[in-house]
C-alpha cells in the first residue's frame, strides 16, 4: 500500500536533470535551526535541511509557513496540506498533496543553471517545448510524451504547459511551469494522474497565487 501511496512523488523526484543546482537561503537555514535546537547534531545527515525542518514544523501543526530561496531566486507560502518532503538536495524543494484513493499528487521546484543553457527558450524546449508526440525527453531515457498543451493559468509567472508523460505502463498527467529567476531558471512540476489532475489543479493554483519570483 505504501508503495503505491508513494508512486507519483517518486516519479516526480526522477525527473531530474544532472545540472540542477540551488541552495536555500543561509539565513533562514540558521534560523530555523535556533528554532530547534535539539537537532543540530543531525544537520549534517539531511540533503535538504530547510526542507528536513519544515517537515517536522509542520508535523507540529505549523500553517501558511513563507518559504525564501534568495539562491533559486523565489518565495512562496506553504500551507499546511502540501507536506513537504525532504529532498536529496537543495535545488529540489517540494511535497505532496492529501492523498486521493490512496494516490498522492507532488508539486516539485527544481532549480537549474542558467549557465546550462542559451536562454529560457532553450530551457523551456529542454523540459517540454520543442517535443512532440511520441518524443522522449532530453531528461529521461523512459518516458515519451503524449500530450502537450500551452495553458494561460499561469501567464504571469511564466510559460505553462498541460502534459500527459508515458512511463513503462503508467500514464501521468502534468503541469509544467517555465520561470526565469534572477539566478536560475526554474521548473515547476506538478505531476498527478488522470483521476486526481483535475482535482488538485486548483491547490496548485492557490500555491502559486501567493508565489513570487526574486
């Protein structure tokens, strides 16, 4: 059962190129270590710290935590229902939704190198601009897209796409957002199944609403 609770935030994870980069802003890794105190011996086992943090904020029931990567270069807000899981490092930060049928929806921020590509044109056709039906992405060796859809939900923060991804078997439905940041250039990726994308479409909407690129 915990496997299949836990299939769409691996999936979500695997999607992640080789030159990714970021770091969480220093000051508010200190800060939220002063806040506990007791697990200061164990910072040097976690990849994601700040994440590792927030994960046991919230478990104590802490809402609406403001979340700032002054490196990746944005904020956001972080309400209690989108928990936050560790990640291996700091250019990956995100959680899951409530589960729904015993399946959990991830919305995933992955930072990249600018330096990595030309523009964020090139970027964008990196993750999912210039594939078409049938193509495997630069980024996996397992996947072929099977739709790719320009969405206007999220005109003001950057370029969105609605993208169902064949993996072995399993067909997931996406959201990818494409944003430039002042340091890096960032992909948002919800990922979910036919069954949930249209459910959780508007908790990815109230995330973003209260997102902000630096």
């Amino acid at each position: 059962m915990k496997q299949t609770l836990r299939i769409i935030i691996i999936f979500a994870f695997a999607l992640i190129g080789n030159n990714s980069f970021g770091q969480t802003d220093s000051t508010l890794v200190e800060k939220r270590a002063q806040k506990l105190d007791s697990l200061k011996a164990q910072n040097a086992k976690h990849g994601n710290l700040v994440a590792y943090l927030y994960e046991l904020e919230q478990i104590s029931g802490i809402d609406n935590i403001e979340h700032t990567d002054s490196i990746s270069g944005y904020s956001l807000v972080i309400p209690l229902w989108w928990k936050i899981r560790e990640t291996p490092n700091t250019s990956l930060f995100g959680g899951t939704f409530p589960a729904i049928d015993e399946i959990e929806n991830a919305l995933i921020f992955k930072a990249f190198n600018k330096s990595e590509y030309d523009n964020i044109k090139d970027f964008e056709n990196w993750v999912i601009g210039e594939y078409k039906l049938g193509d495997m992405p630069k980024w996996s060796n397992s996947h072929k897209v099977l739709l790719k859809k320009e969405l206007e939900e999220f005109n003001e923060i950057g370029k969105s796409y609605k993208v169902q991804l064949m993996w072995g078997t399993k067909l997931y439905h996406c959201c990818y957002i494409i944003v430039e940041t002042s340091n890096t250039y960032l992909w948002i990726d919800f990922t979910a199944t036919r069954e949930t994308y249209d459910l959780n479409f508007a908790k990815l909407k109230d995330i973003m609403s209260k997102y902000k690129t630096l």
